[in-house]
C-alpha cells in the first residue's frame, strides 16, 4: 500500500469513528450517514472489532441510515455504489492500523445505548414499524406495522413466543366469515429490479411476487388489536420476510385474505424500514447476548 493510500484510508477511518459518534445532521447528509456506517460494518467483518450485540446494533442503525438516504431521495445505484466504496476502503485499512481503535471506543460508545434500548419505533411516510426487546418469556409482538382492511384490524411482523422466527399478520375480521387462505403480494425482484415508487409504491400486476401463508391459527391473545376478542395469525416463509427487507422503503406490500365467495380482502403495509427493525430485534433481549 503507498502513503497515500495509508494516508486516505486513515481519514477514512477517523471520518467514519466522526460520524459515528455525531448526530447525522451536524456532519452530513443521511447518505454520508449510511456510506460511514457500511465503512465500519465491513472493516468490523475484517477485523472483528466489537461484541456480538453492537455488531447487530451497527448493522439496524446501518440498515435505518440506508432507509433514510432513500427517503431522502437518494437512488438505490449510488447507495449501492457507496456500499462497494465503502468495503473498498476498509479492506484498504490494517486491522493492526491504531486508528481502529478509535473507531471501535467511539462505536461502543454510540451504539452501546442501542444494545440497551428495549423498544424502537422505525417511522416511515404514514406507517410505522414497532419493534419491542422486552417481555421475551411472554407471548407477544417483537416487530410490528399495522393497518386495517375495512373496520377490521390488521397487524403484520414478528409475534409470538420469544423464538419466533417468521413472519404473521394477525386479522380479526369483523362481520364476515374466515379466509381460506392469506398471501404476501409485493414486487418481484426478478421482473423489476428498480424499486417501483410510482402508484403508491406498489408494482403493477405483472411486476409482483406472490407467498402463500404455510399456516393458519387462532391468534394468541396478546397479537391482537385492541379491543379484539378473537383473531386468526397467517404464518409465512422466512425467505418471504429476507425478499420483503430488500424492498426499497418507500414501496408497499399487500397482505390478501381469500375467501370461499372468490373474495378478496386486502390490508396494505408500508416497506418502510423493515430490515433494520428485524436486525435491531435480532439483538436479543436487553442484558443478553446477541445471537
């Protein structure tokens, strides 16, 4: 390496520990934010710099800084494009380089608070993500949106016992009978790789992908809206949620109720900052150990 790529990468390092420890808006813009951030995640992937739970706490707030570049208006190519810059440069830097150690106190230092913090709200254009760390021993929502379908309430996420690991939309349906069946509807990564943010953020119909729910059952009390006696929880595919986080934050999914007439009811949801509400929940339980 010539000086001045040890020269470059050291700024980058000292930039990146900058950011990390500053409010977003007194350094830069939210894409400066993701571009530091993407930096730390791939020389922490070299190097192994922290513990278990601020590595997943690095990884939602890098994962929510994405969002936010997006929502700001910066196109998915450049953040892609910073990303790779940004593993460029830390594959530049020497785990031994003594500026890593202060990009590792300033990131314990920012985000040993994250690894604390037992609940999140990840707010999006109208509709926000909930993400709870507490109560694991206990039935109830770990990363939650909700929406209705008519009068009737619909919630969408990670619920249940403190394992669970798929997805469900919980709907207690008022004055029909049950579905039949659910399904995810959301665009098809494979027919249109762009995110689609024209029409409310929802692909066409020949652009969508499709996931059946693999189950249905009773809803456990604690799922359900408030006020609700009753309700169905729709379990879904893990791979369905890994295809809903790539999803541009701005783009919306559907969740469809069928029913025996030919029916169809259906609750729409916001993308939102999905990925970064599943990475923060992944951390466990405040006091433990990340998985």
């Amino acid at each position: 390496m010539t000086i001045g790529q040890n020269a470059t990468a050291a700024k980058a390092v000292l930039l990146a520990a900058a950011v990390l420890a500053t409010p977003a808006q007194a350094l830069g813009g939210p894409s400066d934010t993701y571009y530091e951030r993407a930096f730390v995640v791939a020389a922490d992937a070299r190097c192994d710099l922290f513990a278990p739970q601020v590595e997943a706490a690095l990884t939602a707030a890098t994962a929510q800084a994405r969002g936010a570049a997006l929502r700001s208006g910066a196109a998915e190519v450049d953040l892609n494009a910073a990303a790779a810059r940004a593993r460029a440069r830390a594959a530049a830097v020497s785990c031994r380089d003594p500026q890593l150690a202060t990009v590792r106190a300033r990131v314990d230092g920012a985000f040993s608070g994250w690894a604390r913090t037992p609940r999140m709200t990840f707010a999006g254009e109208r509709q926000h993500w909930f993400a709870d760390r507490t109560r694991w021993t206990q039935p109830g929502w770990r990363l939650k949106q909700s929406s209705t379908v008519g009068a009737s309430p619909v919630a969408f996420g990670y619920g249940g016992k403190a394992d669970a690991s798929t997805p469900m939309a919980v709907v207690s349906f008022v004055g029909r009978s049950r579905p039949t069946a659910a399904r995810l509807v959301f665009r098809d990564e494979t027919r249109a790789p762009r995110a689609w943010l024209s029409g409310g953020g929802l692909a066409p119909t020949s652009s969508r992908a499709s996931v059946w729910a693999t189950g249905v059952s009773a809803a456990d009390p604690a799922l359900l809206a408030e006020g609700r006696r009753a309700g169905d929880a729709w379990r879904f595919p893990a791979s369905a949620a890994d295809r809903l986080a790539r999803l541009d934050p701005r783009e919306t999914f559907l969740v469809e109720f069928h029913f025996r007439d030919g029916s169809v009811a259906t609750a729409r949801f916001e993308a939102g900052d999905f990925a970064a509400g599943r990475a923060f929940m992944a951390m466990g339980a405040p006091g433990t150990s990340a998985p």
